[in-house]
C-alpha cells in the first residue's frame, strides 16, 4: 500500500525528479506545475492551460505537455516559459491533446497525442522537422525509452496494452510495432476501468505501469510478464516516477478527473519480492 504525499485540490499527473531529487508534479485543470522539495515544502513553479506529462532536460529545461493548448511547452530551469516545442501539424496530422513525453537522448523527444481511434505519437529531434512515429493508436498514452535507445513503449489506453517499437544503430524505426505486453483487466468489465498510462522502466530493464481504473502499478519484465502488482491506493493512478536510487515510486492520479488530486510513494524495498 502506498504512503499518502499531498493531497492537491485537482487530479495530479507528470511527476518528475530533477538531479538533486525535487519532485515536480502538474495537475492539469488546476494549470500549475508543482514544485516539491525534500522536505516536504510545496510551492507553484510554473504554470500553463492545462499540464500532463512532463520531462527535465539534462541543462535543467522542462518539456511539458499541455492538453488543452495542444503543444508542448519549453520552460526554463526556473519556471520561466521558454518557447513552444512542438504544435501545430506533423506530417498532416494535427497536434490535439499531448499527453507524455520521452526523451530521446539526443536533444530531442518522443510524445504521445491522447485521442480515441486516431491517436498517435511522434519524434521531434533536435534538429529537423518533427515525424509521426505511429498513427491510428486508440489513445496513445504513457511513454518510455528503454536504457540503449533501442525500444520505444507506448501504452495504448483503450486497448489495455503496452506496444513497442525497435529502432535501429541510426535511431530509425525499423518495425512498425508490436504488442509488448496485455495487462490486466478490471473485475467489473469497465472500459475505462484499466486504461494503462503514465509508464517507466527501471535500472533493470523491467517496465513499470500506471494502471488508471486499476488503483495499481504492475511490474513487468523484459520479455513482457507480469510479475506483480501493487496497490496505489488512489483510484485513477496516473502516472509514476522513480527517485534517484529507486527505493520510492511517485505515484500520482485521483478520485476523478476533476479532483481531488494526490501524490504518493510506494517503499520499493518493502515492496519488492522477485
């Protein structure tokens, strides 16, 4: 069971750790980005229409999807909005609801466009005009990198499952994609009741899942298996990121879209049995 961090007044998402283990979280209808630090003291670092997922930059930028503007934001390391990253259109398909991002190591990022049917996610490098990396996804969500740049995992909500894609030495896509792993379903038979989304991998390789709907995050391993899966406590868990030396797991989400919002951690090394 999970340890209650904050409770906010809106449905959190987007957390993150910079170097120095600050943890930053967004929650989205509430427009701000939160800052908080080790000692457990809260402030507004920045703010946007409507904050999703969120990555730090290795000079200390934030990239922050905003759902609502349909762009990804730059701001600088001290809240200051910087430019817009990405909006508009990419190869004619239209930019509509950013979700998550992932950074690709080399200056630029993956992110995920949240919609039903016709969902999809794209690569913006540091250099050069954004692609679409995959199109025709049923609401794209949570994305990662594995460690060697190698595979790309997205979590494709509404079909309750985890896809990847291979790249090669040049950073190209040489698949199309496949099914990484199904996940879990709710007992009751709820569309929306297991819609994976935020995602991370760990220090191991193994794949970890915000299950939203599930009240969970499942631990996956390298070759796509369930290991097992650990209650949040909150009923719509969000999303998730690990501290430094992974002993905690952030998790965030709520009761409803609309709040209220928590934060939490999960003891890894209480946690774990495998």
């Amino acid at each position: 069971m999970s340890t209650i961090l904050s409770h906010q007044q809106f449905y959190t998402e987007g957390p993150v750790h910079d170097t120095e283990g600050t943890l930053y979280f967004t929650n989205l209808k509430g427009g701000q980005i939160i800052r908080r630090d080790r000692n457990g003291y809260e402030s507004v670092w920045a703010r946007t229409a409507c904050p999703n997922g969120q990555r730090i930059t290795p000079n200390g930028d934030h990239l922050v999807c905003d759902s609502q503007l349909g762009a990804v934001i730059r701001f600088d390391a001290e809240g200051r909005w910087v430019a817009v990253a990405a909006e508009g259109n990419c190869q004619n398909i239209r930019i509509r609801t950013p979700n998550d991002l992932a950074l690709d190591g080399e200056g630029g990022f993956f992110f995920t466009d949240s919609v039903r049917h016709c969902g999809a996610v794209y690569h913006y490098p540091k250099h050069g005009r954004g692609v679409v990396v995959a199109r025709d996804l049923d609401y794209p969500n949570g994305i990662c990198l594995s460690a060697d740049k190698r595979r790309l995992f997205v979590a494709e909500s509404y079909r309750n499952r985890i896809l990847v894609f291979d790249l090669n030495e040049q950073g190209s896509f040489c698949s199309k994609g496949a099914v990484f792993c199904e996940l879990p379903e709710h007992p009751e038979n709820k569309l929306t009741g297991n819609l994976p989304d935020g995602i991370t991998l760990d220090s191991k390789g193994q794949l970890w899942v915000a299950h939203y709907g599930m009240q969970a995050v499942h631990r996956i391993d390298a070759n796509g298996n369930l290991l097992e899966s650990f209650d949040t406590g909150i009923p719509l868990t969000s999303n998730l990121s690990f501290n430094s030396d992974e002993t905690e797991l952030v998790v965030t989400g709520g009761t409803t879209e609309s709040g209220p919002g928590f934060v939490a951690t999960l003891n890894m090394s209480k946690q774990l049995t495998q």
